[in-house]
C-alpha cells in the first residue's frame, strides 16, 4: 500500500466546447467539458486536465466560466493549461478553481514566470508542460529538444535540462507530452519519459501517443512515470478508467480502484 | 434542522472555493468563506484551509490576528477542521521558510520529506502528490462511513509527526510513516484535501458537518 498512479483523462477545450469528441455512452452532449468532467469524476479518474485550445485571448473568460463550473461539482483535482502567460492568468485560473496551473510556452519565453507563480501560489500548483521532440540521429546518444507551436518549432533546449531548470525554478510537476508520439497511438516516447522522470525530484505526468492499456503501463514501469495522461482511448470509449485501472493493477502497479 | 454555518477562514492564501463547493455538496449548511473574526465567531464549525509556504501563511494569521481567533474557536468547544497546511500550522513549528513558529494546538513539528527510494527502489518524488491510503489509527466520528485504508488526495512537501502518538487519527506513508490526521477535543485536521477526495473527501465533511465536536 502506498501512493497510487494515476490516470489523468484530457479534455481538449475550443471556446468552451470540447473538441475531438466524446464518445460517452448516454451522454447528453458530447461537446460539453462540465459534462463530460463529470462523468470522468464519476468514472473514477484521478485528476482531470482541461487545455484550453482557445486561439484568441479574448475568449479566455469561457474558459474561467467553464473552470467554475467543473470546480463546483467534480471533487478530484483539475489542472488547466492552454495560453497562460502571466502571474495574472494563473491567478484567475485558480480562483475559478482550478487546482493547478499548466503554463507552457510562456515558461520558455519568460522562465521567471514559473519561479515568480511558484512563490506566489506554492509549487504544489505549478504544473510546466514540455512538448519534447527526438534530435538524436540513429546511432547517437538520444536527445530531446523543446518544440512550440505544435510541435512545429525548435527551440534548441535540451528538454532533460530543461526539466531540470523548472523543477529547479519551483515547478512541482511536469507534463511531459513526445511530439513524435502525440496522435500516433503507438504508445509514449519511453526513453524521454524516463530520462525526464528520472532527472527530476518533482512528480512526472506521460502525455503522447496512448493506443492501448499496455502503453499506459509501460509508462509507469518503463518511463517511470508518476501519472499517465490520454484523451482519445477514454473520449471514444475504447477502454474504460476502470478498465485501465484494472489493467495497471495486474501490472503490479499501485492504483487507486 | 437550520443549516450550519460554517465559517472558512480566508486569510489571503489561495482559492477557498474548492473547500467551499465540497462543504454545499456535502450536506445542509451555509458557508461563508471569510476573514471577519466577527463572523467566525457566529459560526457554528469552523474550517480553517492553507496552501502554499507556511512561512507565508503564518505571517498572515499572525499579522490578521488570527491566531487569537483560532485559539478562542479551540476553546469553544466548537468543531474545527484543519486542511494541509492548515493542520501543519496547528503544530508547534515547522522546518520550512527557514524556521516558522506555529500555533502550538499539538505537540511536534512539521518537517521535509526526506525523499529516497522507497523499499521497491522508486524515487520518492516530492511533493507526495497524488491518492494514499490512510489507516484509521483512532476511532473518531469523522471516519464513520470510510473504509480504513482508503484513499485520500495528498499534495505537499512537509509532513507532521505528533510527539504523542495518540494525538494520531490517521497515518499514511511516503519514504516514512507521517500523519494524515491529527484530533484532539473539538479539533480535527487532515493533512490530505478532503475537498479534493472525491467521496470518501465527501465523506468526511458531511461526518464533520454532523460532527458534536467531542471524539
């Protein structure tokens, strides 16, 4: 008996509606986050992750709207990530509710901004996300560098060290997305995860890449990885939360059933 | 029955909503989130939250005299619930911020988690972030209806350990056995986020909005 891994379902948000889909049996609307957060809740999930695919900045208010909402009757921990570029954006965020505060670009841009929130509102809800990208040639010492945009722009940052400096700077945990594995459903970039994972005190979160149950323990056992986040496999019903529970568990992986 | 009011102190350290929807959720009572002492006192039960650096948070309630008004809800006999680093403040002092004194109200001190490799060799991150199992090790009104051994959402940095053991309600384990809840006469704190806990969290604000306030 001891601390469980968990299983972070993720919520893409457009303008408030959730984009992507889900497939939910009996579900009223498919689009809705407060919704479908609640039945993620229900389901069993550990924590849920909302990001905000909002392209404008204008919008943002939909989004501290739907926070609230989730916040006033899902009763696990709701992280937010998506355009959060200030000490400001964070503080809004938390006061609709959310637990923690994902920031992502903007950490890059202005590394301060981690160090300045984790003073202001303590490590425990600043959560950095680090979109990695393989570099490495065949043959060659692997290594992973930042990409923004998508996946589409290099940075030239090393993501192991990357990691490092966040963790250093105050983050208290780090979502770790593979941009080579994101969509693919070929399972999570096991080495950065565990390069990551292991180069940091502070709790790592696998994103990228579920296809299956299996992918989702490989993570914990391969990637030593704290948490695993997906999206597709629960928003379209291919496998349940208890299922993959059940699955982890027969791993020999401590969950919370 | 005319709900209870429940008064959660706010003393300027993060977002008290979470706290606040739970408690609705959790049974029949109007909560007020606030930081009038004139307030706390009308209430009928008290919840008293914390998050972030408890250096921070003891300067605050120090600066907002809180710790007198803490201390008068301890000796009315009213039911207090203390969450994270609210029950870390509770102690007598904490190894954080470079030293903190505390408000007294157990014998003992918080203290980092050492961190290290548990006995399977997996690092121990800090924070301990995540669902634990707390073992009942008190019989106390405010487990009625949870299983022993359930699950409770943890997240923090710093661990309390009573001087004496029988101020222990609950234990959990993270690299060492630390306590996941503290009671003595009306107080009853938790170091996990009941508000966060999902039902057994649930569980245990409506065990406390039921709560008499003795053990």
């Amino acid at each position: 008996m001891g601390l469980a891994k968990r299983i972070i379902p993720c919520l893409d948000v457009d303008n408030g509606r959730v984009v992507k889909g889900v497939n939910f049996v009996g579900i009223r609307d498919a689009g809705d986050p407060v919704e479908i957060a609640r039945r993620y809740n229900q389901a069993g999930a550990d924590e849920i992750t909302f990001l905000d695919i909002t392209a404008s900045h204008e919008n943002r208010d939909t989004t501290v709207h739907t926070v609230e909402q989730i916040a006033r009757e899902v009763f696990i921990p709701l992280t937010v990530g998506g355009g959060v570029r200030s000490v400001d954006d964070i503080r809004v965020l938390l006061n609709a509710g959310a637990d923690k505060v994902s920031i992502n670009t903007a950490a890059i841009h202005n590394p301060s901004l981690v160090q300045e929130s984790a003073d202001r509102f303590g490590s425990q809800c600043i959560v950095v996300a680090i979109d990695a990208k393989a570099v490495h040639e065949e043959g060659e010492t692997p290594r992973w560098e930042i990409f923004t945009h998508g996946g589409r722009k290099p940075t030239g940052i090393d993501a192991v060290r990357w990691a490092e400096k966040m963790a250093d700077l105050g983050a208290g945990e780090i979502l770790l997305t593979s941009m080579d594995r994101d969509g693919t459903k070929n399972g999570f970039d096991l080495a950065v995860t565990r390069a990551i994972s292991d180069a940091v005190p502070i709790p790592v979160i696998a994103s990228g890449g579920v296809g299956n149950l299996d992918h989702l323990a490989q993570g914990v056992l391969q990637g030593h990885a704290d948490a695993v986040l997906a999206a597709s496999i629960f928003h379209f019903g291919e496998y349940t939360i208890a299922e993959a529970k059940a699955h982890m568990a027969a791993c020999g992986i401590e969950m919370r059933q | 029955m005319a709900p209870q009011r429940v008064a959660v102190i706010d003393y300027g350290m993060g977002n008290l909503h979470s706290v606040e929807s739970a408690l609705q959720h959790a049974g029949n009572c109007d909560v007020v989130v606030t930081h009038d002492a004139a307030v706390v006192a009308a209430a009928d039960r008290v919840v008293f939250p914390g998050v972030g650096a408890i250096g921070d948070c003891m300067a605050e309630i120090k600066r907002l005299g809180f710790d007198r008004l803490i201390s008068e809800v301890v000796a009315s006999g009213k039911p207090l619930l203390g969450i994270c680093v609210g029950m870390q403040a509770m102690m007598e002092g904490s190894e954080e911020s470079g030293g903190t004194e505390c408000l007294g109200l157990f014998e003992g001190v918080v203290q980092r988690f050492p961190g290290g490799v548990d006995k399977q060799g997996n690092t121990l991150k800090i924070p301990h972030m995540g669902w634990n199992t707390v073992q009942q090790t008190m019989r106390h009104p405010l487990w009625y209806g949870i299983e022993n051994n359930a699950r409770f959402y943890f997240v923090h940095s710093y661990c309390v350990t009573p001087t004496k053991p029988e101020a222990q309600a609950g234990g959990c384990e993270y690299g060492l056995p630390f306590a996941a809840a503290i009671a003595r006469d009306n107080i009853f704190a938790t170091q996990f986020h009941p508000e966060k806990s999902h039902d057994s969290g649930l569980q245990l604000l409506t065990n406390f909005l039921n709560w008499n306030g003795s053990c």
